[in-house]
C-alpha cells in the first residue's frame, strides 16, 4: 500500500484528536497517560479508524516482504506440472516458503499437492511441481480447474500469506486408465516376430584347394563377440520379495548394496519378512526402499529381464512401515523398459503415510516381449521416515 494513504490515515486521527479532547469529562490525565499511543487514538476517533489504520500498515508489510512477478508452465502430464515461478525483492529470504494451490470457481482442492519449498536469495527462479493425487476407485472422471495460486509465507506461518499470484490455467486433470501405459514405438513386432527364430538351413560349404601363398598373412580380424542369450521361457508367475538381490538398485549416488543398511544416507533396499503398516495392518513379504535422505531423493530397482506370458498382471500394496509420523508421503512409481532401452511409466501414485494403496497392472500388452521391470520411489518435499515399502510385489495372472 503507498504511503501516501497511510499519511492521510495519520492526519484524519490528529485532525478529530481535539475534537475529542475538548468532549473528554471522565478520564483522568493519569489514566491517559498509562494508555498506548494507538489505544488513545482509537478512543479519540473511533474503532473504525484504527481498523483502516491496521489494515493498511499490514499491506504495506507485506508488500515490502517480497512478491511473486510471473508463473508459467514449463512441463505439462495428465496428473502432473512443472511451473516456473519468478519472485523478486523478498526481504529475508532464508525465513520464506513457496508454495501454492490449485482452484476451481475460487475455491481450492484437497486432490492436489504443490510443493513447499524455501527460498535462497531476494530474487530469482524456482520451479514447484503440482501433482494430482487420483483418488481409488475403478471409474475415471476428469478434473477441472481454471486457476493455480502461487504463494509466499514466512517459516511456521502457513496461513501468513503474502506476493500472491494467481496462474489461469482451464485443464482437465487425470488419465483415463486404458490410456495410462500407451507410449510404445509406432510399429509393434507382430507375435511371429517375437518367437525364437529357427536357423536357415545352409548348402554344405565345398572346399576349394588354394595354392601355397607367398608373402604377409593378412591379419586376423578380432572376433566377433557372442550372440546374447535369448529368452525362451515365457513368465506368469514372479516373486520381486524373493529377486530383490537380482535387481539393480540405485540412487543418484550411483549402485547401491543389497540388502542395504537403514542408516545409509544414500538410500537403500532391504527385505523385512513380516511386519506391521502405519495404518496398523499387518503384513509378510515387505520390501523396503527408502530414497536417498534428501529432498526429492529417490531410489530405483531394475529387475532382470524377463519374457512375459499371457494375460500378466503386476500387483502389490504400497505403503509406510509403522510409525512413519514424520513422513510427508512419497511418490511410488513402475517402469517397463523395452529391449531398445526405453522406459514406459505404468504406475505412479502419491501415497500419504496413514494409508496404503493397492497396485494391479495389466501388462497384456507386453506378452511375447522381453521386458525389464523397475519399482522407483521419489521421496516428494522430504525424506523424514519415509519408511516406503512394496508388500508381496509380485508378477501373477489372477
């Protein structure tokens, strides 16, 4: 708010404060003295007075703190965004957040997490991811929103908000289940061409006599290296509790042991044979992968190839061991990496750490191929106990 306004607030008071003096027949010199300044004249020129005069000191506050100057998106999926967001003249960075929220007709929505993120510097960029959190149930029905608020706030103090900006975005949010794993190559080798090819039969070689050769030998030409094995046993059944020791595990620090230790700061895997959920149910076959003890740190398992029956169904229950109170949730995703090396997303879900969610993935459509399989989690704001377990994770057609 300019100052100016604040100015004409502070001469109205001083121009009714005689006003009010001459009216003054019950209190004492000394009762006026022990009031505050502000008390004094709220008495002298009304209640209302020192309201407008709260109000506009506070905006003037917060206008002072920093603001946020634009917001644009920069990556765009069905259930997630990427928004890059400018904010300037922030007077103590290192005590402010960012945040914000998605709205629709005004009113925010509780399907939706952003970010919460701290600043580090008055100004600059920083980017805040937006995901939707698709609720359990077997009927798909889109969402709508027509804005995002970005938001500042100093730390511990959520609801102070201050540098609002409000983002126009009219999007439908969510993806149909039938189109949720569609992102394979254009041409698909029909079911003949992923069989064992036979070996072409060859006419026998007739050997000719050379004449004795006279001068340098050529030179050997290296080896060829041997054909890779294929894969001939076709796979409806696996356990990924009993393989984990098979399985790939990394970090962003590079490969990491298994079974791993529960304190490496760099994240790890680890088998737990029975236990307990934070929602309090009990459980076998628990496979634990904690991220990287960072934020946004994660931790994936690639799993061997394997070459997929029929009508194969990947399903497991993810969730948090007991007594995962300080967790803020964490991002559980599953890949399928093809024989070129690229990967599909077939499952992801932000999971909070007082529920558990079922996982059942139809992979019908990668019958015949071989496949590699890999579980990721992301530990979304913060790594605190994010105790994330994979419970009986296996392959399976009922």
């Amino acid at each position: 708010m300019k100052i100016k306004q604040i100015f004409f607030v502070f001469c109205l008071m001083f121009f009714y404060s005689p006003l009010a003096n001459a009216q003054e027949t019950e209190e004492t010199p000394t009762k006026q003295e022990e009031k505050g300044f502000l008390e004094t004249l709220t008495e002298e020129v009304g209640s209302t007075a020192k309201e407008v005069l709260e109000e506009k000191i506070e905006e003037f506050k917060k206008g002072k703190r920093g603001k946020i100057a634009s917001v644009k998106v920069i990556k765009e999926e069905p259930d997630h965004l990427v928004l890059e967001v400018s904010f300037k003249k922030v007077a103590n960075p290192e005590e402010v957040y960012i945040t914000g929220e998605v709205l629709r007709a005004g009113a925010p929505l509780s399907d939706f997490v952003v970010d919460r993120l701290p600043l580090a510097a008055k100004q600059g960029f920083i980017q805040l991811n937006v995901y939707y959190v698709e609720p359990e149930t077997t009927d798909y029905a889109p969402v709508k929103t027509d804005q995002i608020r970005v938001y500042l706030y100093p730390s511990g103090e959520p609801d102070n908000r201050f540098g609002e900006y409000y983002l126009a975005l009219v999007r439908d949010w969510g993806t149909p289940p039938q189109e949720e794993a569609i992102t394979l190559a254009e041409e698909e080798p029909s079911a003949e061409q992923t069989s064992p090819e036979q070996p072409e039969a060859k006419p026998p070689l007739i050997k000719v006599p050379q004449p004795p050769f006279k001068g340098v030998a050529p030179k050997t030409p290296p080896a060829k290296e041997p054909p890779k094995k294929v894969i001939t046993t076709f796979v409806t059944r696996y356990d990924f509790f009993a393989n984990a020791h098979k399985a790939k595990w990394r970090s962003r620090y590079g490969d990491l042991p298994y079974p791993g230790k529960n304190n490496d700061r760099r994240g790890f895997a680890r088998p737990i044979a029975n236990g307990y959920l934070s929602t309090g149910n009990r459980a076998i076959k628990l496979l634990e992968t904690h991220p990287a003890w960072e934020p946004r740190g994660w931790i994936s398992g690639e799993y061997p190839v394997l070459l997929l029956g029929k009508g194969v169904h990947f399903k497991a229950v993810v969730g948090f061991l007991k007594g995962a109170k300080a967790s803020d949730g964490a991002l559980f995703k599953v890949y399928v990496k093809d024989d070129q090396n690229r990967k599909t997303r077939v499952f992801a879900r932000y999971v909070s750490p007082d529920r558990y969610v079922h996982v059942d993935v139809d992979l019908s459509r990668y019958a015949g191929k071989p496949i590699a399989l890999i579980l990721y989690v992301n530990a979304w704001r913060t790594s605190a106990q994010d105790w994330a377990v994979w419970v009986a994770p296996r392959l399976t057609t009922r």
